[in-house]
C-alpha cells in the first residue's frame, strides 16, 4: 500500500513505500521507497499519512528495477604479490554506481 510521508531531504510531501519500521525509543522510523523520486529515505512515524483516493491511482514516476544477470564485481588487490585481479564482490562500490548513474543521464 501506498502512504504519504513528509520528506525532510525534499521538504515536501510525497507518496512512498514503507519497507521496514525500526522501533526507538521516542517512537517508530520506517524505512521508505519514494515512488515519485526513486530514493530511499527514513520517516518517523508521526510524518506518515494515508493517501487520499484519486491520488493512489496516479502512475509511478520511479519503477524498482535489476539489471538482468548482472553481479557486483571488485578490485581485489594483493600486496604481496602485486597483483590485482577483478572478482565477485557482496556489494556495488561507489564508484560503480556513480559511473552507470552517468551512463544512465
């Protein structure tokens, strides 16, 4: 389903989905997809709203996507030996991610 949370990176209202929700103690903070903006952002509870009727029919702007068959590689280095080889990693590194943004634009 999807909410409206208030952004405080945007300072705005936006239509998002909750992901997960983290009890603290002075409340609750939920991790959110913003739909519209295709980022990810962390809401306290009290900036959660449900969302009006004609508003929840409206399209998505931002789609969740995978590149198909495509694993996170890495530099490894060995400074022993002095070599470096590229292999399988956990996770993108930054710099990765930054250069298919640029391809993407």
């Amino acid at each position: 389903q999807v909410y409206v949370v208030f952004s405080e990176e945007l300072q705005c209202w936006c239509r998002a989905l909750v992901e997960s929700v983290r009890r603290q103690a002075n409340g609750c903070q939920l991790g959110c997809f913003l739909v519209d903006y295709a980022k990810y952002c962390s809401v306290a509870s009290e900036n959660i709203r449900v969302l009006a009727g004609a508003f929840a029919k409206i399209p998505y702007r931002a789609r969740k996507c995978r590149l198909h068959c495509t694993k996170p590689l890495t530099l490894h280095i060995d400074y022993c030996e002095n070599t470096a080889k590229i292999g399988p990693a956990k996770r993108w590194d930054t710099a990765a991610i930054q250069h298919f943004r640029k391809l993407v634009e």
